[in-house]
C-alpha cells in the first residue's frame, strides 16, 4: 500500500500530514475499525476472522475516485466499493484477496428539481436521505425504491430497487435517466460519454463490474396525497393457508395501486403450540374508501375493515413499512446507521405457477424448525409485466407471479453454521415449487451459495451457473459489455461480471 498512497497523494492535492485524515484510513488510523464497521449490514463478515482491508479511502470528491482508481490498477489492488454496505454476503467490505475499500459514504448531495421532477443523488447517500429530500420539495411525488431507509443509492439502483411503489412505476434501475462513473482507466463518464451499452449494464447489472458511479439522475414518480396502509395477521388456526391460496392466484392481477406483501414465519398460537403467522401487509396509492373497493373485487376473503386501515402521506407510509411511528417527523429517514445489526443470510426466488397445499404444508415443517427465520413473498405483475425483460439487466418480468425472500438472523457467531444449513434446506424444499432453468434469484439479495468467481480468470460458461440465475439472458450482453470496457478485469470480485470471449 506505500506504493499506492505515494500515488494517491501525487494525484490527489491531500497533504500527507493533515487534509488527508478526513480520506485515508490505514490500520493505524484511530477511526479505521469504526469506518469500516459503519455501514457494514451483515456482522457475519465482521468477525475478526473476516479479512480486513489495507486502507479505506472515503472520497470527497470525483478526482479521488479516479486517483483510488488510477493508483489501484497500478499497483494491482483489488478495489471493493461500497456506498451503504448492505449487500447481503458483505461484498463491498469483505474479500479473499488483499485490497481496499472505496467508501462513498461522503458523497451523498441531492439536489431535487421540482420543476423536471427529477433529482441527482450522489451514491453515499441513503435511501432515507433521498425520500427525506423529496419530501422537503413535495408531498405528492416519491422514488420507487426498496423499504429500508439505510440503504446505500449506490448499490441498491445499480442492482435493481425494489419498494412498495415498484407495481406502478417499476424498479428503482428502471428509473435512472443518467449517471456519473469512474471507468476502470480512470476516466468520468456521464450517460452520452459512456455510451448506452454501459448505461444500460450499471442499471440493475451491478456496478461494482463497470467502475464506481458516484452519482445518479432519477426520475421521480407521482403518489396521492393520501394513501392507506394495513397489516393483517392470520395463524393456520385463523385460515392462512386458504387465503395464501387465495393470494397466489390474485395477488398478481392486483390494482397497481396496490401493493400487498406477505411475512411467514412461525409463531406461538393462542393455545401455546406452534403454528405459522402470515402477516398481509399493504400499501395503496389512494384512500381507505378506494382501498375497501379494490380488496372487495380482488381479495374479499382477507376480510379487511375500514378499522384496520390508516390512511396517510405516502412519507408517512416509508415511515409505517420501515417501523417507525408515523407520528414522528419524517426526520428519522436521516438517521444513516440501521442501530439492530445482526448476523443474518438471505436467498431469492421467483415463483411461475402457484404452490399447492402439500407444498406449502411441508414448508411450514422447516419453517417451525427456526425461531428467526422467516420468508418475504412479493407480488410482481403491474408495470413489472409490462417492461421487457432486457429493457435492463434485470430480467425478471412477466411471468412471474411472486418473489420470495428467504431470511435468517442470529447474534452469534458460533450459531453460524446451523443457521446457514437451516436456510439452505428450507431452499431446498422448495426447489420444485420455484423457476427452473434457470432457477432464477434477485441480485441485489445476493447468495454467494449461488456459485462464485473463484479468480480473475473466470470463464463466461463458469460463470454462467449463478450470472443465468441473477440475469438470464442478459448475462451473455453484460459479459460483452465487461469485455469492452474492462478488458483486464480490474473491477472483479466474487459475482463480478466475467468476460465474454467468442
Ligand atoms: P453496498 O455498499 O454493500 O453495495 C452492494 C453492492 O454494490 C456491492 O457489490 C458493491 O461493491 C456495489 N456498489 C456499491 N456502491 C457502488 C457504486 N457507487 N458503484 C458501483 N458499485 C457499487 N433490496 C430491495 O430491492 N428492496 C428492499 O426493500 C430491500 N431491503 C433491504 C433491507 C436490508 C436490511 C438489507 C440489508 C438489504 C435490503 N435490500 C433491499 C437489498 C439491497 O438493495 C442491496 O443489498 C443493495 O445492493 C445495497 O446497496 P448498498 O449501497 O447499501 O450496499
């Protein structure tokens, strides 16, 4: 790393001495344990076993991300980039081999045009921060991007976004309109400069393959001043198997405006034995009144009344989703750090054809083996089934009826292990109910489980076992564009995009 800071400091006008202990940290810095930790979702990847980088240098500016860049692929160090650090296997703070980090935690303006309805947010900020600065601007506009508030722009829009606004107006990447990266020479490129081949690659493709991109221009999208949320919770005693049922078969033909999650996990039940809780959990672009005729003509089973419903801002409504009090200002969005950590593991699915009864009853049996181990099923159909699948890398379109998130957390290290295998059972299990050929996941829930590029020199055809599950057929477009615009694979890290060679 001498080498490199001695080039870092030549391109940069830092002073070795002083302005640049706000950018550089070493292993002697006294913050290095804290920056690293800061953004940092997933405790599996901070145990002291986990590799720890050389240096994190956290740009204030673009001239250091090119010089991180530029001095980087000089002295061969492997680059890991991170903006709000929840990738799910730790990637953006963790590698096998020895390398950096590049933090754009200090890079987080927004700057929200009314006037256009779009705003530029820079990658470090969180999603918080950018709904928070919507709001300041307006009531009736929003960004459709993921529920939680400490997510990191950058990652999130370069993976895919999805929240509860995407059954209308699409992913988060399906939103970008222009961007501003560092290429791996070293060069700042916006959507024109870049060409649309690599604009179309950072939307949903991952950017970590294609450079740093330190900011994003999106579209912002309108809401009603008054939408209504609920959350109903049925055990298998109250008929949740029924209107799971149910819900497979409608949910996806659902109103637009309606978005309708569901969280299963297992649950103590009122006579003390186990069962399983299915919590519906709704957001809808419109008032209670709306809502109660759209449930009555699409899922009248789930039985909803006037007096579960609460209607408010659609901020409100980001504040209601990620568990804060809807009373309390909308200033909690900028809190950036998420204060309960844990270790925890996810996995992804798409779902074609409804689970049957027997499917669903051995499911329950793995899920009662795990107190904190739960499953997400969100509906896709509406403006989802009318983007094509390679309108962006991100494929999965049309066609499907539901995505299932699989999740496990835990406090402690020494749990690791049975947790993992419980997760990778229950994935298991449900292999006949899901995609197949490919079996497809989510990028942004990222599963190293999936495969791995075990060095630089990856084939295409190896990496196609997990790139196929994440893209489809965009992977074989994705690892053309790699080739072109990163031909010594600089930009490479455990599910970086391989090189196509014909
Ligand atoms: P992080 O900084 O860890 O980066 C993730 C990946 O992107 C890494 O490979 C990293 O190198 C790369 N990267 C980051 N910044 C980059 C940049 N500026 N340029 C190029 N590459 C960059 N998803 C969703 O769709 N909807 C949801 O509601 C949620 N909810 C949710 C809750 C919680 C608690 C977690 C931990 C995660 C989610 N997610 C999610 C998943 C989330 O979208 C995903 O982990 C994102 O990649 C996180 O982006 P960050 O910038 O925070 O991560």
């Amino acid at each position: 790393t001498k080498n490199f800071l001695k080039c870092f400091h030549s391109k940069t006008n830092l002073s070795v001495s002083n302005s640049s202990s706000d950018v550089i940290f070493t292993e002697n810095s006294s913050s290095y344990t804290s920056v690293l930790q800061s953004s940092a979702q997933n405790l599996r990847f901070l145990t002291p076993s986990a590799p720890k980088p050389q240096l994190i240098i956290t740009p204030l500016d673009k001239s250091h991300i090119q010089a991180a860049v530029i001095c980087a692929k000089k002295n061969s160090i492997n680059i890991r980039i991170r903006s709000g650090g929840h990738d799910y296997e730790g990637r953006s703070y963790v590698s096998n081999i020895p390398f950096i980090i590049v933090d754009l935690s200090k890079l987080r303006s927004i700057q929200v045009d009314m006037e256009s309805k779009t705003a530029w947010v820079e990658s470090g900020a969180t999603l918080g921060e950018l709904y928070h600065a919507i709001a300041d601007q307006s009531k009736v506009y929003g960004f459709s991007a993921g529920t939680c508030p400490t997510i990191g722009v950058g990652g999130h829009l370069s993976g895919g976004g999805m929240g509860t606004l995407f059954r209308k107006y699409g992913l988060a990447a399906d939103n970008i309109i222009d961007a501003n990266m560092v290429d791996a020479n070293g060069r700042v490129l916006d959507r024109k400069s870049m060409g649309e081949d690599l604009f179309w690659a950072i939307r949903g493709g991952g950017g970590a393959s294609f450079g740093i991109i330190f900011a994003w221009k999106v579209q912002l999208v309108p809401v009603p001043s008054t939408v209504t949320v609920f959350t109903i919770t049925k055990t298998l005693e109250q008929g949740a198997a029924q209107l799971l049922q149910k819900w497979q078969l409608v949910s996806n033909n659902f109103s637009e405006n309606l978005f309708l999650r569901l969280v299963i996990a297992g649950a103590d039940s009122a006579g003390g034995n186990k069962t399983i809780a299915v919590s519906f959990a709704a957001v809808f672009l419109g008032p209670t009144e709306q809502l109660l005729t759209t449930m009555e003509e699409s899922f009248p089973e789930l039985g909803v009344a006037q007096n579960d419903c609460s209607e408010m801002s659609w901020i409100e409504s980001v504040l209601y989703v990620a568990g804060f009090s809807t009373s309390a200002s909308y200033d909690v969005l900028l809190n950036r750090t998420n204060s309960n950590k844990s270790y925890f593991k996810g996995k992804s699915d798409y779902v074609k054809e409804p689970i049957s009864e027997n499917g669903l009853q051995g499911l329950w049996n793995i899920l009662l083996q795990e107190q904190s181990g739960y499953m997400i099923w969100t509906p896709y159909g509406g403006k989802m089934d009318e983007i094509s699948e390679y309108e962006i890398p991100f494929p999965h379109r049309s066609g499907n009826l539901y995505e299932i998130q699989y999740m496990i957390t835990w406090e402690a290290e020494e749990e690791t292990k049975e947790h993992v295998d419980w997760i990778r059972r229950l994935y298991g299990y449900t292999t006949p109910f899901v995609s197949q050929n490919p079996r497809s996941s989510y990028l942004n829930y990222r599963d190293l489980d999936l495969g791995i590029n075990v060095n630089k020199h990856e084939s295409y055809g190896q990496a196609s076992v997990w790139g196929l599950k994440y893209f489809n057929s965009n992977f074989k477009r994705l690892a053309q564009i790699k080739a072109k615009v990163d031909p010594s694979n600089f930009f490479w890290y455990e599910q970086s995009i391989p090189l196509f060679s014909s």
